[in-house]
C-alpha cells in the first residue's frame, strides 16, 4: 500500500514538472519573441526558415546591386547628357566655320573651342563612380546581378558610347578641328556628317541608359513586394502569436497551480489515514 501512494507520488511529482517545464517553454516563447526554440520542436518549419532566411540574404544583396547601379546609371545620365550638349555644340560650330563669310581668325577660334571639346569629352570618358571605378568600362561592360535569373549591364561600356565608326568622338571632333584650321570646305562637310552620325548615335545609347534605369525600378519594386510576403511568410512560422501564447500561460499556470494545490492537501493526510 505504502508503495503503491509512493508511485502515485512520485508519477504526480514528474506530472507537475512537465508542467512546469511547458510553462517555462511559453514564457521563453513570449519573451523571446520565437516560438520554435529548437529545431526538433518543428523540423519542417525549422527547413522552410532557413529557406527563407538564405533568399532573404541574397534579396539584400540584389537590393544592395539595384541601389549601385541606379546610381551609377543617374551619373552616367548626368554624363551622357553633357556628351550630347558637347557634341550638339561641336557640329553647330563646324556649320558656322564651313560658311563663307567666316574669316581665318574665326576658323582658328572655333578650331581651338572644338579642341577644348574634344578635351572635355576625353575627360567624360574616364568619368569615375563614388567607388574610383570607371563608369563606363574601358573593357566589356560591367554586368550586375539583380535577381536569381537577372543580370546584365546597367551601364554601356566606353567603347559602346564614346566609339563611332572605329573613331573616337574626340578623334572624330579633332579632325573637325583640324578641317576648320586649314579652310578645308570638303573636310569639314565630311566631319558634318561624321558628328550627324555621332550625336545620332550618344541619342541611342542615352535611350538606352534611361530603358535601364526604368528596368532596374520595376525589378526593385519587385523585390521590395517580394521581401514583404517573405518577411510575412516568416512571422507566421518563427514568430509567437502572443495573444494566443499569453492566453496558453495563463491556462498552463492554472492548470500547474491546481495540480500543486491538489498534491499538497493529499501530502498532509496522516499515515494513518492512508493505512485507514
């Protein structure tokens, strides 16, 4: 009989600190914010975390990539916007030199502001970014990654801009210079349709840099959408629901404080009530 009430005890002893031991688990849950405190406690939810955890980290990455390259696409804009200007400038002056009331002085004047240009231009040609790295590569472009299957040049290489017809928009306006010196009517005609041609061609690849930057906005857009239902997705499998878990305390501690209230009044019976 003695035996018997000593496994009771010791059964209802080990009851009361499972008990306990779910309680604590609840208040770490609520404390902690978390609701999975270990791995075992929820394998499948532990995996799709952890999935979402390594998406969530290169989403940061590609952000980060999104941010550089529409910067460096604002500052190429911001270049290729003076290149037109120059080369706007360089042809309106090579049109004045071929006229026939401009004198030798004049032609000289213009054939050293159409050096100057060419000077300016060489320098937008080496342009650097905030980092020292060129922005227009002197080598193929620079490709970025901006998603797990995107990934391409935001900004066109130097060749791709500065490089028409096997010239380089500075060789091209030095030869304009060089016709405007001399009075060459037959070359400076020729360097009119070589700058037509060229400003054409900056118009493109300007085009092209706005597509760019356009694309770059809506990939963000979708990313940013994305981290939001990711972010969503995580709170429901990692966080604790706190009215739920409070709710889940308050029950647990009752449940607890009546199994201590009830194994108390049974520990002050005599030895002879439970022989009796």
């Amino acid at each position: 009989m003695i035996n018997a009430v000593g496994n009771r005890m010791t059964r209802e002893i080990a009851r009361q600190q499972k008990l306990a031991d779910v309680l604590e688990r609840t208040q770490i849950q609520i404390s902690g914010g978390k609701k999975l405190l270990r791995m075992s406690d929820d394998p499948v939810a532990a995996r799709r975390i952890a999935t979402i955890g390594t998406t969530q980290a290169s989403m940061t990455a590609w952000s980060s990539n999104i941010n550089s390259a529409t910067a460096l696409v604002s500052q190429a804009d911001g270049v290729m916007k003076s290149v037109s200007n120059l080369m706007t400038r360089a042809r309106e002056l090579t049109l004045a030199a071929a006229s026939e009331t401009v004198n030798p002085a004049d032609r000289a004047t213009i054939a050293a502001e159409l050096g100057t240009i060419a000077d300016e231009l060489d320098a937008l040609t080496a342009t650097r970014d905030s980092n020292g790295e060129p922005v227009f590569a002197a080598g193929a472009a620079r490709v970025m990654r901006f998603d797990s299957d995107v990934s391409f040049a935001p900004v066109p290489s130097a060749a791709d801009i500065f490089v028409v017809g096997g010239n380089s928009l500075s060789t091209n306006i030095r030869d304009a210079a060089a016709a405007v010196a001399a009075g060459d009517k037959v070359a400076m005609t020729a360097s009119l349709g070589v700058l037509a041609t060229a400003i054409s061609h900056v118009a493109d690849k300007h085009a092209e840099l706005g597509l760019a930057g356009g694309r770059l906005d809506r990939i963000g857009d979708g990313l940013a959408a994305r981290g939001i239902t990711l972010k969503d997705e995580r709170s429901d499998v990692e966080d604790t629901n706190l009215d739920e878990a409070i709710a889940q305390l308050n029950a647990q501690d009752l449940t607890l404080q009546a199994a201590q209230a009830a194994f108390a009044k049974i520990n002050r019976q005599t030895l002879f009530d439970i022989l009796s």
